[in-house]
C-alpha cells in the first residue's frame, strides 16, 4: 500500500497564504514615512503662521494709528515672512510704479494671491465683504486697510467713494477686476465697472500671479487645484491641503503701467489692461520665458 501523505507536510509555494489586504487609503508601509513627513510639515507651517500672525497684530494695531508709511511696510514684511513660511518662495518679473497712487489691477485665483502680492507691492486690497466675517482673517485685512466692498447695488456709490478717497490720500490700491477667484488656468473677462475709479489714481499698472512651480518642478494642471481656491472650497480644509505640498514658487509678473487719462473710457482700458494680464499669466503656466508686457496705444 502507498503510504499515506502527511497532513502536517508543508505546503507548497503556489498555497502559501496571502497577505491580508489593507483597508483601501491606508498608506503602504514604504509610503508611511513619507506620510508621516508631510504630516509634520503641514503641523510646523500652521503652527508658524500662527504665531507669526498673532506676533504681528499688536504691532501693526499701533501702527495704523500712527502717521507715515511705516504701516504699509510693516504688512508687505508681515506678507514676506507669511509666504515663506507657508512654503511660497516669491518671484518678481517688473517693478511696481514709482508713482503714487497706483491702482494695481491683477488675475485672482486664490486667497494666496493676497499674501503673495502683499508682499511685493505697499498697496491696500480691495475686497468682498464677505471677507471682513471670516474670523482672524478679517482681523489681518482690517489692519491692512483693505477697503471692503459688496454686491450690493445701494452702497455702490459709498464704496466707489471710499476708494477714490484712499487713492486722494496717496495710497495705491490692488483690485481684483474678475470680481472672483477662478481655478488658475484661464483669466476670466474684466468686469469695467471696478476701474469706475481709475481716474483719481496716477497710474494704473496690470499684474499677472501663477503658481508655476512645485518641488523645483514645473507646475501642471492637476497642481494647480492645490494652489486655486474658488466655488464653494472651505478656506481651512484648502490651506491645510496647501501646507501638505512640497515647497512652491509663485511668479508676479509687474507690466508697464499706464496713465488712465490716455485712454477714452474705462471699457477700453479695462480690455486693454485684461489682455495684458491674460498673456503674462499664459506665459508662465507655458513655463516660457516671463517677460513684462506693454499695453499697445492707439
């Protein structure tokens, strides 16, 4: 008689057991580290930010009180350091208009734009109202003198006043004319209504902001979700999306600005200055070479 096979021989290879699968999202064990790395630099750039922001409010809440230029300084510095530690570095094509006041018109993707041009230019926003509810943030933008506007037609004369007021004052103001952010890869049309208040400003000086590099790496179009913040995105979950990231550049490209008087109406400069805007902004998410454009006069 054949011998009978041994119940405990052991098995062969094609019935070894499989692992268990993990449960679906679970990082791998070689991913985990890397997981664990991102995790650490989103907690170490929330944590700076804030403190760096509550550092500065108390110096910039004396400031605003105090004559001179030292406040409009103080908030690019504040600006400056913000994006870094954030993780922007900060790139500047042109140079802002010697002249004051300067009315700044540039594309707008997303809340980092403020930041990012807070730091380059000693201008105050102009802004949603909306803004002025969000909690902390409102606090910033106050001291920063941002002028806040709604879409409400029955304050549209006193907010037009408030503004041609700051720039009588001297003071250069940065606009947003989409009238909202976008996802950064077009420039949405100029609404002509916002330069209304072109004329009491010096100069008017077109502005192009991309985010077109990430880790060293030129940015591409599933990047550039991580950088925009428009519809109905929450504001927290996105900065904390953000400060996940590998470090990033942004680009400010500052085109020649222009006197407003040349031009016969506020649509016409508003077409102008929107097909500058629109180029410059085309030429960096192209990764070609950044060069500031002027507007043609007719």
């Amino acid at each position: 008689m054949a011998d009978r096979q041994d119940s405990r021989a052991a098995p062969r290879r094609g019935d070894m057991p499989r692992k268990a699968a993990l449960p679906e999202g679970t990082p791998s064990l070689w991913e985990q580290p890397a997981e664990s790395g991102r995790r650490l630099r989103a907690i170490r750039r929330t944590v700076s930010v804030v403190l760096w922001t509550l550092a500065c409010i108390p110096v910039q809440s004396v400031l605003v009180r105090l004559p001179g230029g030292g406040k409009r300084r103080f908030a690019r510095f504040y600006h400056r350091v913000a994006c870094r530690l954030i993780g922007l570095r900060l790139r500047v094509v042109g140079a802002p208009a010697p002249d004051h006041p300067t009315l700044f018109l540039s594309n707008h993707s997303s809340w980092l734009d403020i930041p990012v041009l807070g730091a380059t230019l000693e201008a105050a926003f102009v802004s949603k109202a909306e803004v002025g509810e969000w909690p902390v943030v409102r606090t910033v933008a106050r001291l920063g003198r941002t002028v806040f506007v709604s879409r409400s037609r029955g304050r549209t004369g006193d907010e037009a006043r408030a503004m041609r007021d700051r720039l009588r004052e001297g003071g250069s103001l940065i606009l947003f004319p989409e009238g909202t952010s976008n996802d950064g890869t077009r420039v949405l049309p100029f609404r002509s209504s916002f330069l209304a208040v072109a004329d009491a400003a010096t100069r008017v000086q077109p502005v192009s902001v991309v985010y077109d590099r990430v880790g060293g790496l030129p940015a591409g179009r599933r990047d550039r979700p991580d950088y925009a913040w428009y519809g109905d995105m929450e504001i927290g979950s996105h900065f904390w999306r953000l400060v996940h990231r590998p470090p990033a550049q942004v680009t400010v490209l500052l085109h020649p600005p222009v006197d407003p008087k040349e031009f016969p109406n506020r649509k016409v400069l508003s077409a102008a200055v929107e097909r500058v805007v629109g180029e410059g902004a085309a030429q960096l998410r192209q990764n070609r070479p950044a060069t500031p454009l002027a507007i043609p006069m007719r």
